[in-house]
C-alpha cells in the first residue's frame, strides 16, 4: 500500500525505493498499490509527537483491517513487519488479521518453499556479519563518499564530474575509466574519458556505478597501459603505463550504484583449507573479471566448490577490503555446458522462464491438423495482396521466424511496384495484454550460438506470425511506385494487408539464382514436383523479381555512395552444430550481394516509417538515433592506415566512407577488412528514443546518416517494432479497435520505455558475443594443440602493444592476444626456417612494429598487416570464462588450399556492380535529389543472425525469471 512504499523510501533510500515501484509496475507481478492516505475510511492523522516510523506502522495496520472487512473477512490478511513492538501490540488484536516477522510468514505460509528459506537465512547471517564488522573495526580502508547534496553541488559548479565507471577486464584491479555523461561547468573541456588507477581511487565504486569524480593535480595524471595482460586476479600486473599522460581522477562518491546478481565460484579445497573448517566468511571470485571478490557468510563452502553460484552485493563499507554479500543460489557445475549458458544469462540479466498459462491462453489456435485460417471480417478490412503480388522471403538456412517478406512488379503504367511485407504481429498482440508485458520486459528475442530464446511464444514467431511459404498471413506493407527507368519513389502507402508468400528462401539460393547457377534450383522446395512448363515459368518470374530488386538495390546503394555512404566491417562466426548438437566446425559467415539487397530494403522502408511516425506524432515516436563518434577513437585506425601508406580522413561521414575505399591493398584484402571493422568498433552505440526527449537537430543517425530512422521491419524479435507498428497503425488507419491513445505512449514513459530496450539490446549482444566465445573455446579444448592441424592458422597483426601484438586470425574470425615476451622474461627468436622460440633477449617497440632480439643475436621485427602462423590454445579458468591463446609459431603466412578463398573479399564485386550502375544511370537519380549524405549500417543487423531451433527452454533454470530486470538499466 501507498504508506509501505513511502516507509522503504523514508528507511531505505531512493534506490530501494525505485526498486520495489519498478517491481510493482511490471504487469506481470499483478500488483496493485492501494493509495490508503487518500481514503477516508483507511486514512489515520499523525498524532502530535509520533514518529514517522510509528504513525506509518499504525496506519498500514489499520489499512490491513480495513481491507479485511471490505472483503467480509472471505480471506486474511498478513501484515509482514520486523517491528517487535508492533507483531506484540496489534499480533492478536484482530481475527483474520496477521501481524508477524518475515520469518514466520515463511515457516506458517511457506513451509516447502525450501529456495526462499535459504536466500533469508543467507541475507540474515550477511546482515548480523556486518553489523558485527562494523562495531569491531575503526580502521579505514577507503575514504568515506561524500553526501549526496555536497556532489550534487560539485558537479554544477564544476568541481567534481559525473560518469559512468567502466573497468579494463584486462586490469581490473588497476585500470577504470569514467565515460563522461557531461560537465557541470563550461570551463571543463576534457575531450577523452578520466582514468581511474588503483583500486583505492576507485573508493568501491563497481563496474557501472554512476560516480563523481574528482581530477588530480596534472602532475599525477598517468597513461593507458600499453601491454597486453593475462587478467590477473590481484595487483600483480606490471605498471607499465606507456600512454600519453590523460585526465586521472578518484571516485569521491557514488551517485547510482548500479549492482546485480553477480555468478562466482567458491575457492577451491586448498584454497578453503588456510582459513579453517569452520570458516563463516568466504571470499568468492565473480566470473567477470572487473567486479571485486565478494565476502559471505555460508556453511556450505566445500559443497560449493565445483558449482557456479549466483550472489548479491549487499554494502561495501569503507572499513572493509572487499564488498560483503549474500548467496541467492546454484546454476549449475563448473564447465557444463548448461551451467555455463546460465552463467552469461545471470550475468547479462535475461529471463528464459518459459511462458505461462496466462500469456498462452490469449495466443490464436494453429496445429498441423488445425491450421489457423484467415478471419473472413478481417478480410474485409485489409488490402488482399494474395492474387496481385509474387512475394517471398529471403532469410538465413534454419530460420523460423520470417518477419519480412519481399515484392516487386510492373504497374500497368509501367512503373515499377517494390513492396517490403512485415508480420502483423500487433494483430495477434494486444496493448498491455498479458504477452504484450511479457515481450516487453524481454524487449528482444535473444540469439546465442546454439539456441535462441524468443521474445514471443512460439505459435506466433514461427507459425501464426512467420511469413512462411503457401501460407496465408496478415501482414503491414509499405508499397512505393517506382520510376520505370530511375526507380525515384514517386508515391509510397502504408497499409494491413494479407499476403501469401510464395517462396521461403535462403541466400545461398537467392544468390545463385541472382548469379545465375541453375543447381541453387535443387535448394527450392517450392519448385519440385512441379511439371517442366510449370517450374520453368515460375522460375523465370523469380529470378526476374530477385535481380530486379537488386537492381533497385544497386540504385538505392549509388545514392548512398554519392552521398558518404559509409560500408562498415563486422566479424561473424557460425558454430556448426552435428546431429547430436556437438560441436563441428567454426565458420566465418560469408557476405552476398543478397544480403545488402535485402538490407537496403529493409532501411528504406525503416525511414519512410521513421518519417511518418515522426510527422504525426512528433513529441511521442520511437526512433534510432546513432550519435557521432568521438574523434580520438579513431586514433588506431589512423594510426594502423598510416602503416600501409593509408591517409584516413574521419571528421565527415563522407570523408571517412572515400578514404576506407582508396585505403585497398591488392595484394591483401584482409587489410581493408580489418580498417572497416576498426572504424565499426570506433563507432557509437545507437540508441532507441522518443521524438519528445531531445531537438530534432539530434534525431540523426549517423551511421545511416538519415534524419529520421527507426525499426519497423522485426517484430517478431524486437519490442522497439511492436511500438512502431502500432504508432503506424494510429497514424495511418481511421478505423481502430480503440481510441488512438491506446496505441501510442506519452513522452515520458516512452523514453522510459526506450531506456529499457537499449539496456536489453546491449545485453543480448554481450551474451551472443560471450556464447560464441563460449563455443570456440570448447571447439578448440577438445583439439590436441601440437598435432591437430585445426589449431594452426594464419594470423595477421592489427595492433602492437609493448609485450606483443594482437592477431586476428580469419579463418575463425577470432581475435586475440600473441605474448612475444613471457612470463619468465623470454622473447620470441625465430630460426631460419621460420619457426620460432623462446630464447634470452629484450623488446623494443616502434609506432607500427616491434623488434624482438635474442642475446645470440637473432632477430625478428613484425609489422602492421603483416601473416603469421599462430596455434590456438585454450587458457582454461576455474572461477571464469575460458578465452582462446595465440601463440606465434613461425614468423611466415600459413598457406592451405583453401587461403586464397578465404582471402576474397565481396567489397570488390560489389564495387564493381555499383561504378557499373552509377555510369548508367546518375544523372536520373540525382535529378531531385535534396542535398545529404548516407551511410549504411552494418547489414548483419537485417541478416538476422538466427540459428536453427536445437533447443527447448532450459526448463531447469526457470527460476530466473525472479530476475529483477528493471534494477539494472544503464544508459
């Protein structure tokens, strides 16, 4: 009720306080809050003298009793409090009205409830522990945090600096930044992030704790570490701070503390063994490297040894060394394969409960003997495009969830048609249903390298929803009326149609029809069993349809390039599961022309929504804005270029775009790749945000480099489209089931909203990134490093660091660290032949090479770009992720058969097709053109990178649905 959340807010703090709101607020917990100060028959004055604490006690009890005989005493009411003095004075002062502890409301109503028993009793023993340290302890370990009314002073008058504190994983103990989130003052103009060195700067502040920073006097600033670092566990890395000297700083406050559940391993036997059988307190290791060990209080230590374990962070006092915590419970053993997935999922936030009865019960009905069929009244409201329109849909081999769907034809005027097709899965999901809260506190479907977790049941993202072939669908089309000849948009309509998709394709297929190889046929199904007369008929219609939108793509695409269009560089590996789910190979995924054909379409019809949306609602439409990147991020790609003889110019989308396509080596397409994708890793994140939170001068998206942009085109797989199509929907039909405002949200929960997703977005990237790292880890742990010809590959340098450099090996699209130097002080020395070993000697570091020399004399200097050969190890870790190992074995390229296929690169037959367009047809194109410049996104996001079903929901982790999901937004 009303006066229990004021008492969290008054006792606890704001950030409890927003905690149990976020809770209340999430549909799916069925929470009501009764506003009982506002009600005359529940509503009890403040007597004169009374404490808050007591005025608030007497009136939630009195509510209680109220509430009771409202109800007629049909059911009892229980007033949860650890005030003694209240469970003695009002504990039998009213039948059917229950006043006691926690506790016993455990043991009396909970009994079974065996999870919850042990997270109190642990929460319980972590408090009595802390109590007890801070009456023992006097001594200081850190300086006390400021009052929060003293920084927020500080940072107005510029003072102190306020940022989000990110730790080097590979430094954790030494190395932290502060991402600036803007200044108080004018006269601060600090253009790069504030180190924070050591952790007594870091004054317990945890991996993104928004602080307040204070600057050092200049003559204590130090530089970024040059060398590369194994993650060590204390302060054991060496201090080799070789950077320029940047703003340094200390954390003299926190101002949001941002914790989690944190996954750790307990230490090991030998570990435990020093500190007693007995032993209560227990230091555990987090999985992620930049979070400090935490200290708990637990029995169970030795039956822990082998299991990941979640925990919480309960406080940090500035007398203690480590913060101090809580066990919550066990995922499962080190090293399994399901432990290990539960692990990224804890540490990432995602809920993977399965969907409940509730949510099910509003889903269509559709079965094999069953299908769900068309609504003849709705037939009647929507365009029918089954008849009139070749459609069909290109996706990746495996994928289930076809949410977009492809036409083009020839008008009677002779213009051309071109028609992007998406699932209506508004239809299907109503506004503040059950599903719908449940898809949007998911915010997305989450891909992992062997399995997918969806954001929607699966009746609707791979059956009633899926555009899949023969199949009648509803569907949002968005139609544009093309020039016959330069394919300028003279008209475009949005409209809820009913198609009937006609293919289901896969790229490989639609590119060999586009390449013109009559064997991509046999990968048809829709084409078998079909007379010759028949199929050859069909065919040509879709091999006509497929180069006519490439055609129309190649145009688009010209555009784009005389604008600035900037053609960024991504790395993706497919595991290539066997029958039995283990894995076979690792495999870089191959870029087609079909990929950016169906992308260019996909981003035309994101920006002519994004542009509709925003003229009807423009203080309340969701779009994706991209911010521009800051300059000194592309300092290593100037730096790596210059290497090569490359001059890349960064200070306009335009600039940048031309100088990565002269920046070409024919001798080595791997250099432009790895540029491309030094300039993608310099980039901004881009961020979903309603059109009411900032000007319209920042509405841009500069990776696109369009004005207005959104997502429109999945929404199966993301919530941010479900809001969009509904926003569509109000802007464009007349009639609705309900009045326009049901579809649309008001500015601020919008944004609130927007916040949610771009947090959601960040942590499904990190856990598809964490599993295929996972994947490679095991593909190569079960490999014999020394005679396994699979763990042998070409490498090629991107980065030199004082110790060594960074490889990139194409074959596995990995990337990883290559020590010239090791621990025991030996540098690399290489023999004639090539091949190397460690021998005495020293390193010496230039701009874009390195030198090692042994004492004998030998000598080996490696360059920017140049071919190695390196091995692949597997670093195991007990308490984290095991990462992959380079080892440089032979200071020459590794050749195999297959080197130069791998080597080719689509840039070059892409650009080919483009000057050809361009030669042709520019003029017409840019005839009414208005002045701008574009630039694409990296397509990967429209491939939609989904593997094939392999799984069911991991029913034995279903308890992580308790995940508070709304306590770890960071923006």
């Amino acid at each position: 009720m009303q006066t229990a959340c004021q008492a969290v807010q008054h006792q606890k703090g704001r950030r409890q306080h927003n905690k149990l709101r976020n809770l209340i607020k999430d549909a799916r917990h069925d929470c009501v809050v009764f506003a009982n100060e506002f009600h005359q028959d529940s509503y009890l004055p403040r007597e004169k003298g009374e404490s808050t604490e007591r005025w608030q006690t007497r009136s939630i009890y009195n509510a209680a009793v109220w509430y009771y005989n409202h109800c007629l005493g049909q059911m009892p009411v229980v007033m949860v409090t650890e005030d003694e003095d209240a469970i003695r004075q009002y504990g039998n002062e009213t039948e059917g009205v229950f006043v006691i502890s926690f506790k016993n409301y455990l043991d009396n109503f909970w009994p079974d409830l065996k999870a919850a028993h042990e997270l109190f009793d642990s929460i319980l023993q972590a408090r009595r522990e802390r109590e007890s340290e801070s009456q023992e302890n006097n001594g200081k370990e850190y300086p006390e945090h400021l009052p929060v009314e003293i920084l927020e002073a500080g940072i107005k008058s510029g003072r102190y600096i306020q940022g989000t504190l990110n730790v080097n994983k590979h430094r954790a103990q030494l190395e932290a930044f502060v991402r600036l989130q803007g200044f108080g003052s004018k006269e601060t103009d600090l253009q790069s992030d504030i180190l924070i060195y050591g952790a007594k700067a870091r004054n317990r502040a945890i991996h993104g704790d928004v602080v307040a920073v204070e600057l050092l006097p200049l003559h204590e600033w130090k530089g970024r570490t040059g060398a590369l670092c194994e993650n060590e566990s204390d302060d054991k890395a060496p201090a080799d701070t070789t950077g320029d000297p940047m703003p340094t700083g200390k954390v003299v406050g926190i101002i949001q503390k941002n914790w989690r559940d944190y996954v750790v391993t307990f230490p090991s036997k030998e570990e435990i063994l020093p500190q007693g059988r007995n032993a209560q307190k227990i230091l555990v290791t987090p999985w992620d490297y930049r979070i400090p060990k935490i200290r708990i209080s637990t029995q169970q230590a030795e039956t822990l040894q082998e299991y990941r374990v979640v925990v919480r962070i309960d406080s940090w006092e500035s007398t203690s060394l480590y913060p101090n915590g809580h066990f919550v419970r066990v995922l499962g053993r080190i090293g399994d394969l399901e432990g290990e997935i539960a692990a990224i999922l804890v540490e990432n936030s995602i809920s993977v409960a399965p969907f409940s009865e509730i949510q099910m019960s509003e889903m269509p009905v559709s079965s094999s003997k069953n299908p769900w069929k068309v609504n003849p009244e709705e037939e009647g409201k929507r365009l029918d495009l089954r008849n009139t329109h070749l459609i069909f849909s290109i996706d990746p081999k495996g994928c289930e969830d076809v949410d977009d769907a492809l036409s083009v034809r020839t008008l009677p005027n002779g213009n051309l048609e071109l028609g992007v097709h998406i699932a209506d899965v508004t239809h299907f999901v109503a506004a503040n249903s059950y599903t719908d809260v449940e898809a949007r506190a998911r915010a997305t479907t989450y891909y992992l390298a062997d399995r997918r977790y969806d954001m929607l049941p699966s009746v609707l993202s791979a059956d009633v929803c899926s555009l899949l072939s023969g199949a009648d669908r509803y569907a949002v089309s968005v139609l544009w009326e093309l020039g016959k000849e330069s394919y300028e948009i003279l008209r475009v309509c949005y409209n809820r149609t009913i198609i009937r998709s006609a293919y289901k394709l896969v790229y490989e297929a639609a590119q060999g029809l586009l390449d013109g190889d009559t064997s991509a046929v046999d990968d048809i199904p829709e084409l078998k069993n079909l007379d010759e007369r028949t199929r050859q008929k069909k065919l040509s219609e879709l091999v006509w349809a497929i180069s006519k939108l490439t055609d129309i793509a190649r145009h688009v695409r010209v555009k784009r390039d005389s604008r600035g269009a900037l053609e960024l560089e991504g790395i993706e590996v497919r595991v290539q599961l066997d029958d039995k789910n283990n894995i076979h190979d690792l495999i870089p995924k191959q870029p087609l022309e079909v990929h950016e054909t169906v992308a260019e379409c996909m981003i035309l019809a994101n920006h002519w929504v994004a542009k509709k949306i925003s003229e009807n609602f423009p203080h309340q439409a969701l779009l994706r804005q991209h911010p521009p990147p800051r300059q000194e991020f592309f300092t290593e790609l100037r730096e790596c270029a210059s290497a090569k003889g490359f001059s890349i110019d960064t200070w306009s989308n335009k600039a940048l775009a031309e100088s990565l396509d002269r920046a070409n080596d024919p001798l080595d397409p791997i250099v432009n790749k790895l540029l491309r994708s030094m300039a993608t890793h310099a980039m901004s994140n881009a961020l979903y945000f309603s059109t009411g939170s900032c000007p319209e001068e920042e509405f841009h998206h500069y990776g696109l480099a369009l004005e207005k942009y959104t997502h429109f085109t999945s929404p199966i797989r993301r919530y941010a489209d479900v809001v969009v199509h509904r926003l569509l929907m109000a802007a464009t039909l007349k009639e609705t089931k309900g009045d326009v405002k049901d579809y649309i949200f008001s500015n601020k929960d919008l944004q609130e909203l927007c916040k949610h997703i771009n947090n959601r977005n960040r942590a499904a990237q990190r856990a598809q990134k964490q599993s295929t790292e996972l994947f490679q880890c095991m593909y190569f742990k079960d490999k014999t490093p020394e005679t396994d010809e699979r763990c042998v590959a070409d490498g090629v340098i991107y980065s030199i660091r004082t110790n060594g450099v960074l490889v990139f090996v194409p074959r596995y699209g990995i990337k990883g660290a290559a020590y010239m130097k090791n621990k025991e002080g030996l540098v690399i020395a290489c023999q004639g032949n090539g091949s190397c070993e460690w021998k005495p000697g020293s390193l010496h570091r230039f701009q874009n090479k390195i030198t090692s020399t042994a004492t004998t004399g030998e000598s080996v200097t490696l360059s920017l770009f140049d071919h190695i050969t390196v091995r692949i190890l597997v670093q195991t870790s007990r308490c984290h992720a095991d990462t992959i190992k380079l080892e440089i074995i032979r200071n020459a390229p590794y050749l195999t058969s297959d080197t130069e296929t791998s080597h080719k690169s689509f840039h070059g037959v892409k650009s080919d097709l483009v000057k050809e367009v361009s030669q042709s047809a520019e003029a017409a194109q840019y005839a009414q053109e208005k002045p701008g410049i574009e630039v694409i996104e990296d397509y990967e996001e429209y491939c939609q990178t989904k593997g094939a079903s392999l799984y069911q929901l991991l029913e034995e982790i279903r308890d992580l649905a308790l995940l508070d999901v709304s306590a770890d937004f960071r923006t």
